[in-house]
C-alpha cells in the first residue's frame, strides 16, 4: 500500500479520534450511533482501517460534520505538527517495521501531546540540519541498531551461504578459489566480467565495481586485489541467491533511493563473507587460536592467508561468530581511516554489541585518542611507508583500559594500506570486555606481551595529564573547569553578601 494512502489512513483515524474525544463519547457510544463495531472503530482510530464512503457519512453525521471535511487530509491546528510530519519524509525514512515499531503507534503517541511532541522532533530535524546530516545518515543509524539488536548474526543468510557452497562444491574448508565463483557469475547468473572496466574513467578511482544491469556487465577496478575481487563475487552471487533486488550499483554506497538498498548491500556483505569464511571451519580455528597461552599475531594473520580475506572480511566474521559461538557479548568493532597527507583519523565504520562501549564515533571533528592501538598501529604503518619499505598488513594486541572507568577491553587491530585508494591506510579493531567470560575464553589474555595502556576518547575531552600522545589542548575539559570555577565564585559572592 502506498505511503500517502497509509497517510490518509493516520490522518482520518486521529481526526475520529479528536472528535470523539470532543464530543465525549465511549467507544461504544459512538459504536451504537454509527452502527459499526467497537473493534472496528478502534481499527479506524489506529489507522489501520479506512472506511468506505458510507460509514464516513455516518461518522459525519454523527459529528455533525460534512463528508468532505471528515475526509480530507486537513488538520486542526493542534494536529497540524502531525500532519506535517506525515508529509514530510522524516518518519517514513525509519525502517520502523524492522523494529517491530508501526507507524501508527509512533503517531498516535505524537497525537496525545501534538505541540510538544511536535516541537521536540522538530528540535531533532533541526539539530541534524545544523550537523549537515542527510537521510543516510538516518538509514546507516536504523541499520547499526538493528545489526547491534540482533547481535550481528542471521541465521537465515548463514544457512543460504552454507546450502549455496554445498551446492556447488565450494570449499568449506580453506579459500574458496576465485575462479569458481567467477564461472558461477558468468555461468550460472548469465554476468559479463570486464576486469579493468573503470580505467578510462579517473573519477571512479576509489569505485571498486559498477554493475550495469541491463547488460549483466560487472565492471571492476583494475586496481583490485584478488581478495578483493573475490568479496565483490561473492556479494553480487548473494544479490541472486538472497533475491535482493532493492539495490545499488555501485560497490560503494553513493546514492540511496531508500533504508531498503542499505540492508540488501549488508545482507549481501554478510552472504560474501559468510560464502568465503565457512562458519564450522571458522569456529574451529578461533577455538585454536584463543587456547594459546601467548598472543601470536601471525597465527591471527595466517587466517587472512587461509580464507583469502580482507581484514574487513575477517572482523565481519569475528563479530559474527564470536557472540554466537563463544558467549562473548559484550564486544565493539570499529574501522578507521588515516588520511596520510592532513594526518587525520576518522572512524568509519562502528558497531557495539551489548552495550555502547568506548570508544565511539564523533562528529564534532575532534583528535581521537592516539593512544588506542586502532590509531597507533595507522601511525606506525605510516612511518613504515614514509621510510619506503613496502608492508601489507601489520597486526597488535592492546590492553586498552578506559580512563575514569572500570572498563577494560582487549583490542586486537589489524592495518593496512587502502588499496586502490592512494593516500589512505586502514585499521580494523575488535575490542572485547575483559570479565570472567573472556578471562575463561581466551587463554592468551595475560600474556605480558600484550601492551596494557589507558585510553580516552578524544583530546579535546580527555583529562589524562602529560599525555605525549596528545594532538591537542584538552580544550573542552578546560571550558568546564573555568565554567566550574565561575560557578563557584559566585557560590562565594552570594555567600559572603
């Protein structure tokens, strides 16, 4: 059903509502004077029902209004913050029905109290037009709560990726080889492979592939790795298999239509690495590995080797798995990016499973903390190319203690240059709650080895004193100490009159 027809549903249902209300009538009053049942007005109030003309003639009458100023989709002014906000793009945008949430539900508690409830969401939009937040912002927010809600782990695509490599003979062992899945695109899904399809274009440098639909023809950027090209492989065979046809073309998400085309390129993601990353043979492994009494980065590096993934890949899986599998819940994960030449750090990507755990994303454009091993493995894989040797991926383990807080995690980071991007190197973390859940699991935890080092979230706001760390000023902190010592003279000033 359309939108604006469910609109018209909302729209009529609170107009019966108010004038029942003003008219102060029961629900079986007004049930006994139209002649229709009290469900079926509750129905009607709700919005989920929307009568035919003659039991809106017989809700006029009773009401003593016309047929037409019943039904027209215009509202009294102290239900006018509804209406605007049904015409406007601000609640529809929400994939509230991913979260059990109905629409109807959401409007009737702005109806109760329209002008402050109004004025409070108003507050909201105007805020992220002030932060220069756009509707993805909004879909990428709905998709992290709802990825987070479900601890990152659906069994349906699991199970999908599973069938598919039994299927067809994939390993579920180790690599699965990119040629099978290349000849399973052109073969089986009709695709036309163009290995350096975007060279003549350098706007697209960064682009990784563009489909064009109506020929079949994937485009891929000469620049890209094998492992790279066999996730794209993966991901468009998990378009077909999981029938998700909402989509965007383009490896990156440039333009969005709708919070539809987020998930079908996370469910597609997550098919990919679940196609590539066998989940029985992967659990095995981590079993191994958190049995070993002292941290042992190529071991952890060796599995990048043995499934041929991407850091990316592999921490999708880790946060896939490690809940599920090892009753570790309490994690975070974040991927953040370090443009090399205006020596700048931004956390791209995040995601907190169970809690909202440090550190987390800022818009205020501050200095993160340098002392989280996410940012200081980027820095020393920076120093590295800029003495001109060539490295690929490094790997570190950090005991990364929060300051002012009980909270401590073990961060396990991985770095690596942004292929074919220039310019940009890449790390990828997964923090995990040191308690007696993890302390029991990972056997290598104590390993002395493993750096323990107390971290903030940003420089601005961080009290830690004589940090060499630091990037910036604790400006914030100093803001509230003198606003703190203002507050306190004149505590003095009024106490001393």
């Amino acid at each position: 059903m359309s939108v604006k027809t469910q609109n018209s549903r909302i729209i009529f249902g609170l107009k019966v509502k108010q004038l029942r209300v003003e008219h102060n009538l029961l629900s079986k009053e007004l049930a006994e004077q139209t002649g229709m049942s009290v469900s079926y007005l509750n129905e009607i109030e709700k919005g989920k029902k929307y009568p035919k003309p003659d039991k809106i003639q017989a809700l006029a009458d009773t009401f003593n209004v016309s047929f037409e100023e019943l039904s027209s989709l215009e509202l009294k002014r102290s239900l006018a913050p509804v209406g605007d906000l049904l015409h406007s793009n601000f609640l529809n945008e929400l994939p509230l029905d991913l979260f059990g949430i109905e629409l109807s539900k959401v409007v009737e508690i702005i109806a109760n109290s329209p002008l402050r409830v109004g004025a409070f969401i108003s507050t909201l939009v105007e805020l992220a037009r002030n932060y220069a937040l756009r509707e993805e912002n909004f879909y990428f927010g709905a998709l992290r709560s709802y990825i987070e809600l479900h601890n990152n782990y659906f069994e349906d695509i699991e199970t999908a990726a599973a069938e598919f490599a039994l299927e067809h003979q994939l390993s579920q062992q180790s690599l699965v080889p990119i040629e099978s899945l290349e000849n399973l695109l052109k073969q089986e899904y009709g695709y036309r492979i163009v290995k350096d399809g975007l060279s003549a274009y350098p706007e697209l440098a960064d682009l990784r592939t563009l489909l064009l639909p109506q020929k079949k023809k994937l485009l891929l950027n000469g620049g890209l790795t094998d492992v790279q090209i066999a996730f794209q492989y993966g991901k468009e065979i998990g378009f077909k298999v999981l029938k998700l046809k909402d989509r965007v073309h383009t490896s990156s998400l440039l333009r969005l239509e709708s919070f539809e085309q987020v998930l079908s390129h996370y469910k597609a993601s997550y098919f990919s690495s679940a196609l590539l990353i066998n989940r029985t043979s992967f659990v095995k492994d981590l079993q191994i590995f958190f049995q070993k009494k002292k941290w042992d980065g190529e071991a952890f590096v060796s599995l990048l080797h043995k499934y041929q993934s991407s850091p990316e890949m592999l921490y999708q899986r880790l946060t896939n798995v490690i809940p599920q599998f090892f009753g570790l819940e309490k994690i975070f994960f974040f991927r953040i990016v370090h443009l090399t030449q205006q020596d700048k750090f931004e956390i791209q990507k995040e995601m907190h499973l169970n809690r909202q755990h440090q550190p987390h994303g800022n818009g205020l454009h501050e200095h993160y903390c340098r002392r989280w091993l996410s940012v200081s493995l980027l820095k020393d894989l920076f120093h590295i190319q800029r003495s001109g040797k060539y490295v690929g991926t490094i790997v570190g383990a950090q005991r990364s203690r929060y300051f002012g807080s009980d909270d401590e995690y073990l961060c396990i980071t991985l770095a690596r240059p942004d292929a074919p991007a220039a310019g940009r190197n890449i790390s990828v973390t997964i923090g995990l709650l040191i308690n007696q859940e993890s302390s029991s699991r990972i056997q290598f935890l104590n390993d002395p080895a493993i750096s323990k080092t107390e971290v903030n979230n940003t420089c601005e706001r961080c009290a830690i004193e004589n940090c060499s760390e630091r990037a910036v000023p604790a400006v914030v902190i100093e803001k509230r100490k003198a606003r703190k010592q203002i507050q306190e003279a004149l505590k003095e000033l009024v106490k001393n009159h």
